[in-house]
C-alpha cells in the first residue's frame, strides 16, 4: 500500500532542499524549493490572475531544459524581487545555464518564480522603494535543507485561505515500487477550503492517517450556490494557490507538463471555487531523475499525475490545518 515518506512533505522527493524566510511584521514570506542538480521542471498556469516569472521558458520547444531554483513568494509583484536575490546567491556560486563557458562571463541561474497577495493583510507593508524581497529571497536560500515548515512559514506566512488563515502545506506519497511523489503548496485563495458550515476540508477523501484533522463531513450535500467560507470581497489578483508538485524520477519536459496539468486537479478537489478571474493559481512540476521512468512510460506519467494531485489536494488541506490566527485572521484550528 502506498503511505506518505518519512517527512510526509517535499523533501521525501530525493535531491530536492527547501528554505523559508518570513518577515513577521510585515505577514509576508518567501520559498525557495533547490534541487541538488539542475532539474527537468514545467508549470500548469490556471488562474485568471497569476503573476510569474520565467515561465515561458519552461515551455518543452525552448532552449532551457532544467532550472537552478524555484521560488513562491508572497507580496504580489515585489514578490517577484525574492528571485532576483537566489538568482545572485547562486550566480556567485558560479551556478546556472552556460551557452559556452568563457573567462569573465558569469553563469545565468533559471529561477522561475511565482507569487500570491498577501499586500492587504495587516502587516506593516510600508517600505518604501526597498521591499524586503530580495533579501528574503537569499535567506530563504541560505536556510534550505530536508526540514519544510508548515503553517505560517514561507510564502505561507501571510496568506489567507477564503475566510480563514491560510499557510503552507506539503504532503508526500512512496509507491510500491519505490517512487517518492510529493506537493508543497502555499494557500492564498479566494474560494473556502472547508465544506459549507462545517470543519471538514473539501480534501477530506484523500486524508491519510489524520494529517489534518480527521473531520468528518456532517452532511454530504450542500446548496451549488453555497459560498460559505470564501472571501466576500475579492480583487483581481488578491487570490492565489502557488505551488509545486515534484517526482524522484527522469521525466522529460514534455512530460513534466503534463504531471503539472494533471496536479491542478488536487487545487479542484481542495478549493470552492477554484481557478476564478481574481485567482492567480499557479502549478510547478520538478523531476529530479533520481529513478528511471518505467515503461511504458505513458502509464507512469498517469501515475505520477494522479498521485500529484492526491498530494496536491492534502498539501492545501495541510498548510490551513496548520496555520495559526494573525490579527483578525482566524485559524481553522480556532474554530467552534
């Protein structure tokens, strides 16, 4: 039977370190997701509002195959900043793409970023022309190992999930044959992530061994126009899930991509509603090569999608579970 690894989160993955820095005055955050080597990775954009970066050059046809680091943030567009200081960190570290390797000629580390609002939280956001994105960016890096905190931590630190507070979840699954699938997400979304009324994370199917809270539906049905627990006053870009979904085996791009399509589908079976116009949910695919895909291939890459968005939909429900009340932002564990 397939159980979740040892960490039960993203580091189960073989060759990826994760790092988190937050700024607890200004409710905001960064993380940085490492892999040992350079590796395979895709993104899944589905969101009517997402903000990124570096994201069309994971499209398969060009020419970067395998990215240095990826990182979600917090703070909306400055958010984007948090890549520019692991871009730097890593560049001194003489890591990154190199077309021809020349005297003088520094390496380009492939970044891709992805960020979620959190500006509008309650946290001390005046900082005039110098975010704290940048330097979040290099501590996150600089802090990376096997732990991944959950809850309040990283780009989770200041988000909110509907009317509740949001944080960062991860959730890990091994195969029978030995394969490590695994999902981190970031939780800022305009839809709820518990059933209408009740406890119950709408993930609740996929729970394994009370990883959040064992809540049991009290009704199976509910009003399709039941929005209860979502945000009552979304803006365009205010909302989003961030994250990124990994596999310890050597996936091509193309197929990175379609284990990312696959993923977005755990965002489905955790938020109500999800992918809005407000929205700017976004989905990273890694594969660290670690394993050899098994043949036939097609079937593997089934597999490892659908277990992608298993963990994915416990990630979501994780990150809520484990957020702890900001101000006036209630946590799920405040509940009556």
């Amino acid at each position: 039977m397939a159980r979740p690894g040892p960490s039960n989160s993203l580091s189960d993955v073989r060759g990826l370190s994760i790092g988190c820095a937050e700024d607890k005055s200004a409710l905001t955050g960064v993380t940085v997701i490492v892999p040992d080597a350079r590796a395979v990775c895709a993104v899944d954009v589905r969101g009517g509002g997402p903000g990124t970066r570096e994201t069309d050059a994971l499209s398969p046809e060009n020419l970067v195959d395998a990215i240095d680091a990826l990182v979600l943030a917090g703070g909306s567009v400055y958010g984007l900043g948090a890549a520019d200081g692991v871009v730097a960190a890593m560049g001194a570290e003489g890591k990154g793409f190199a077309m021809r390797e020349a005297p003088g000629v520094p390496r380009s580390p492939v970044v891709p970023a992805a960020i979620l609002y959190d500006l509008a939280n309650g946290g001390n956001k005046a900082w005039g022309d110098q975010p704290p994105y940048a330097a979040l960016g290099r501590a996150a890096y600089a802090a990376r190992g096997r732990d991944v905190a959950l809850g309040n931590a990283g780009a989770g630190m200041g988000a909110l999930a509907g009317a509740l507070k949001g944080g960062q979840g991860s959730a890990s699954i091994v195969t029978q044959d030995g394969f490590t699938i695994a999902a981190l997400a970031c939780v800022n979304c305009f839809g709820s992530t518990t059933m209408p009324n009740q406890r119950a994370f709408w993930a609740h199917a996929f729970e394994i061994d009370g990883e959040f809270g064992a809540a049991v539906p009290a009704q199976q049905s509910f009003d399709a126009e039941d929005w209860h627990g979502a945000k009552l006053n979304p803006a365009p870009r205010a909302n989003t899930t961030i994250a990124c979904v990994a596999v310890d085996a050597d996936l091509t791009p193309a197929e990175a991509k379609r284990v990312a399509q696959m993923a977005s589908a755990g965002l489905a079976r955790a938020i109500r509603p999800v992918f809005a116009p407000f929205d700017g949910d976004v989905v990273f695919a890694l594969a660290t090569a670690a394993k050899p895909t098994p043949e036939p291939r097609a079937l593997a890459i089934a597999r490892f999608g659908t277990l992608a968005a298993d963990c994915l939909a416990r990630a979501v429900a994780r990150g809520v579970f484990a957020a702890e009340s900001v101000g006036g932002h209630a946590a799920w564990r405040d509940l009556g």
